[in-house]
C-alpha cells in the first residue's frame, strides 16, 4: 500500500520534503504503541550484516523513485506487519554517517492490537520504555532517542508534526 501525505497541517510536518543537497539514502520509522500504562517504542534485533545483534528502529532504502514516506511506510510493512494509525516528522535531522548523505527520520503511531510479523532482517523485537531506549544505542544516538522520548513518549506527539496519510485513489 502506497501513501501520500496530503494537507500537512503545519510547516515542520514537511521536513522529509525539504531541498537538500544531500542525497537522501535512509529512513528511519521510531514505531510508537499505546500500552495500559505508557507509551513504547519498537526496537528490531538484526539478524544479520554489519549490525548483526544489535537493537534497532525500522529503517531502510529508498527504491528508485521512491519519496521517503513511501519508504517509511513500505519498510514499516515488511520489517513488522504494521501500518501507520499516525504519522509524523521526527523534526530533527539525524545525520548519517557519511556527511555528503541524509537520512528521514519518522515516527509512527500503531494500533494496539496488530502482532508484530518480522521478516528475514530481524530475529527478534521488543516493545521498549523511552528510558530502554535511550540505554539501547550507543553514545553518539543517545540525543537523538532522548529527543524523541522527551517529545513522543513523554508527552503526545506536536500537531504540526503530523503528516495526514491517505490511500491512493483509485480511479
């Protein structure tokens, strides 16, 4: 299923959309669900390649042609069974390793009854505090994940981060 965003409702929702003169060669999805006492987020076991072991968000590459949040969504799908409820713009750039590149980042809200399906990329998954989170990365990622705890776990997400999504017509 492919989504566009339509009627952002504020300027920061737009981010992924931005000029860049980087390349952008990832995405990153932060997978929030609502449990009965707090909110948690979706960390991945890599099964395999550099990260072998290592607890991660859902991230991938973009296809040819593909707009970031397609890819945020379509890897959202392949990595876990799920679909966005809601979706928003992180609103902070986490850089990429190489800094000639650039990667997306996204947060997305999902139901709370859909079981997670993982695919040949991860052994394993866990539903994690913000806390666990930020103890999960390393050094250099703690201000990125503390970032997004302090503004997606702690408290609701900001409006004017929010992307609308619909599904395409069909006509």
């Amino acid at each position: 299923m492919i989504y566009f965003a339509v009627g952002t409702p504020g300027p920061l929702a737009d981010l992924y959309l931005m000029a860049s003169p980087r390349p952008v060669v990832g995405v990153i999805v932060y997978v929030i669900r609502q449990f009965p006492d707090e909110r948690k987020v979706l960390f991945l076991k890599r099964s395999g390649g550099q990260h072998i072991d290592a607890w991660w968000p859902v991230a991938g590459t973009p296809k040819a042609g593909e707009a970031p949040l397609q890819t945020a969504v379509r890897e959202l799908g392949e990595e876990t069974g799920l679909r966005p409820g809601r979706l928003f713009s992180f609103g902070m750039e986490i850089p990429h390793a190489d800094s000639n590149k650039a990667l997306v980042t996204f947060v997305a809200l999902v139901d709370q009854t859909t079981p997670v399906t993982l695919n040949y990329e991860h052994s394993d998954y866990r539903w994690m505090t913000g806390a666990e989170a930020v103890d999960q990365v390393p050094d250099h990622s703690k201000l990125y994940l503390d970032y997004f705890r302090q503004r997606f776990i702690v408290v609701s997400p900001a409006p004017d981060l929010e992307i609308e999504l619909r599904e395409p017509d069909n006509d």
